[in-house]
C-alpha cells in the first residue's frame, strides 16, 4: 500500500509522531493516543548533569583565498578567450588577447620617434664636441696673442648654444623614451594574464565583444584554501576573540562539520550599524566549501556552570498553563538507567507509566542543548510526543532512546524526515 504525505506548511519534525512512531517498527496493537481511554507512546531520554558549551551562531559567507575580479587596462574587442569556468591557471597566464591593431601601430611610430630623438641627441653631442675644440684651440692661440679676446668669447658663446641644444635633444630622448614605455605597455595589455595562481570562475568574456577598462572578465582566488566573512556586533566583541575555535555547517554538506579557528577580528566598528568583520581561515582539501556560499557558523566562548541538561526536543511551551517546562516519567528515575555507553540502543518499551508536566527556568540555551532549573540528573524527560499528553494524560507507554538518536532526529529538516519514515513504510 503506498503512503502518500501532504504537507501543507513547514512544521518541526516532533509534530510527526503518530507518523514516526508507526513508521518505526512499533507495536501495531500498541495504543498510539490518548484519546477514547487508550494509552499514547511517548520517547524519553535521561536528562544529564554537566557543563553546557556556549555559542554564539553566525552567518558566514564563503570566498576563496586571494579572490578577486580579473579586468582589462585598457578597453578593446575580444579577440581570443583562453580559458574556461573552472580552469586552473598559473600566475602571469594569458587568459584574453584584445585587438592589438591600433596599438601596435601607436608603438611603431613611438619606436620610431624614440629613434628620431635618439639620433637627434647624439648629433648635438657631436655638435657640442667640435664647440669645445674650437674653443680650445682658440683658448691657447690667445694664450700666445694670436687669438683676440672677441674671437674667443664668440666660441664660448657657440658651445654654452650646444650644451643647451644636447640638453635639449637628451629631454626630448627621455620624452621619446616614455612614451614608448607608455605604448609598449599599452600593446602588453591587450593580453590579459592571471595575477595568481588560481581556479577560474564567472567568465563573462566573449569572442567580439567590446570591453571596457575595468569591466569583470573572471574571478579567480585559490580554492585550496577559503576565507569565511562574519558580523560581530558591539555585545559580541566582549565575549569573542580571536582564536576561539569555529564550527561551521551547511544544508549542502548536511553529514559533516568543518572546525576552524577565528583569525582575525577589525578593530573598527561601522558608526551606522555598530559591527565590524571577522574572519575564518578554512582548508578546503575537499572542496566542500564553494565561494559565494553560506553557511552556519557557531563560535564557541565557553561554557556554562554545571546543570542538569536536557535535548532542546525536550522543552514544551504547555498551551493550558503559559509556562514553558518538560513532561516527566517520575517513577522510571527510581527504577531504569542508561549507561553512557558509545553506540546506539535499541529502543525498549516501558509502561505505562506516570507522566507528569513539571515547569522548568532556562539556564542556558544551546544550539542542542539546554541547561535547565528544576530537574536532576536521571530524571526522563518525553522528547517526542508532547501534543499526546496535553490533555491530562496521566499515563503512557514509553520508548527510551538515547542522547545520539535525539540530537539526529533534531538536526533533520521536515522533508528528512518525512523522507526517512516513508522509506520504512515503504519497506
């Protein structure tokens, strides 16, 4: 017989107990109610005496290390596109090769200058050389008085004329000269080459397309290793530092955790919104972390004093009496215990037996856990089946179950789950 479920809003998975508990392999003879007299089936865990591990839960958002946009100096039309979405490239490959018509011209013709000044230089050094000898030359005739003074003077006169003209040829060489360093360089950025080593990504460059300075063409960063983004605000700097460890998790890896350590922290807060940045250095060996994605993030600061513990699932807010609390089975405390023991039971069934709902003060809430007022150590709480006692059910059957089961059960999402049940219904 198929099972056909209709969901018509999201709901906690705890709301699905008269699926589950038929779905798992429970007694089908088994009262699953309490209504008309019949005795509802609960489960229950022990509640545990200990230190809580405080958090504070994040958003973080993912980029790779060295990210950053790839863009053209000049503008131009796309000749060649060298590289794909994905590719890896080393530092200084090219990537795009624009037009390079015109500036290829514009560099010959600043070669060519170059040359002009060039020649122009050395023949005013010339020049300047055959002043200076004549100068000499007049310089030791008037020595003997066969040169007069005007003579002389006139060929002084005639070199400081060369000394200004090879200053300026050698200005007009050095003018030359750069601007055709300006155009080679110009001619240079018609390639467009990786400034790292790294993975390419978000290629919007095409194959005649008309690009400007600046426009993105890629994105590139160093997958290998990933950068997380987080915003503290001003409470959180006085419990947060740099160094404490991170947990980070994500819908897109649902079966693994990621630890990290807090790297860095800005000193400065945004004077509008009272945050600032921190950041998680994060390898990335299995590339489970793409940039541009989000993920959960708890900072853990610390713990709390040692309390009495119970699963998040545990807590009820009871709709006849406004309070929040836990419904108990007193009388198990006196009479079962679990072993912590690693691995999972299988569950067994107890009862009926007495339930109570007891009023419980938060002391602390975790992401998992809560540390609460007004229970003990081995008192068993009902973790899943709160809506069938109510109304002044006094009794019920009970199916314990450890800690293990409870925190997985409370890190599904409702179609998990749903999905789960139908697959044992199903078989």
């Amino acid at each position: 017989m198929a099972v056909v479920f209709h969901v018509n809003r999201i709901v906690g998975p705890y709301f699905l107990l008269p699926v589950l508990l038929a779905a798992c392999g429970g007694d089908a003879g088994a009262p699953q109610s309490g209504r008309s007299g019949q005795v509802p089936t609960v489960e229950v865990t022990q509640a545990r005496f200990g230190a809580l591990p405080l958090e504070e839960r994040l958003s973080g958002v993912v980029r790779a290390r060295n990210q950053t946009d790839i863009t053209p100096e000049i503008g131009g039309m796309v000749m060649e596109v060298l590289v794909a979405d994905g590719q890896f490239v080393e530092q200084g490959q090219e990537l795009v090769r624009l037009r390079d018509t015109e500036h290829r011209e514009r560099f010959q013709q600043a070669r060519a200058g170059y040359d002009i000044a060039k020649a122009q230089t050395q023949q005013a050094q010339a020049l300047l050389n055959q002043r200076r000898n004549q100068l000499a030359r007049s310089q030791a005739l008037a020595a003997q008085n066969l040169e007069s003074v005007a003579d002389r003077e006139a060929l002084e006169a005639l070199v400081e004329q060369a000394e200004a003209g090879l200053s300026l040829a050698q200005a007009q060489e050095s003018q030359a000269a750069s601007v055709l360093r300006e155009r080679d360089t110009a001619l240079a950025n018609t390639t467009v080459k990786a400034p790292i080593s790294g993975t390419i990504g978000q290629r919007s460059a095409e194959v005649g397309q008309m690009v400007g300075p600046g426009q993105r063409l890629f994105i590139i960063g160093d997958l290998g290793r990933m950068h997380v983004d987080l915003m503290l605000n001003e409470p959180m700097l006085n419990r947060i530092r740099i160094g404490m460890t991170a947990v980070m998790t994500s819908p897109s890896f649902p079966d693994t955790v990621i630890r990290a350590t807090l790297n860095r922290i800005s000193p400065f807060l945004n004077p509008q919104s009272y945050s600032t940045t921190a950041e998680l250095d994060v390898p990335n060996a299995g590339r489970l972390l793409r940039p541009g994605m989000f993920v959960s993030v708890d900072i853990l600061y610390g713990q709390t004093e040692t309390a009495t513990l119970v699963p998040n699932s545990a807590l009820f807010k009871h709709p006849r009496q406004g309070s929040e609390g836990v419904f108990v089975a007193p009388a198990m405390a006196k009479e079962i215990t679990f072993e912590d023991e690693p691995g999972t039971r299988t569950p067994e069934l107890y009862g009926p037996t007495g339930v109570e709902f007891r009023s419980v003060r938060i002391i602390a809430r975790g992401r998992e856990v809560s540390a609460v007022a007004g229970l003990t150590k081995g008192d068993w709480v009902v973790t899943l089946g709160h809506q069938m006692l109510v109304q002044n059910v006094a009794e019920a059957r009970v199916r314990m179950v450890e800690w293990p089961h409870i925190l997985e059960l409370q890190r599904l999402q409702t179609r998990d789950l749903i999905r789960k049940v139908k697959a044992k219904t199903d078989s």
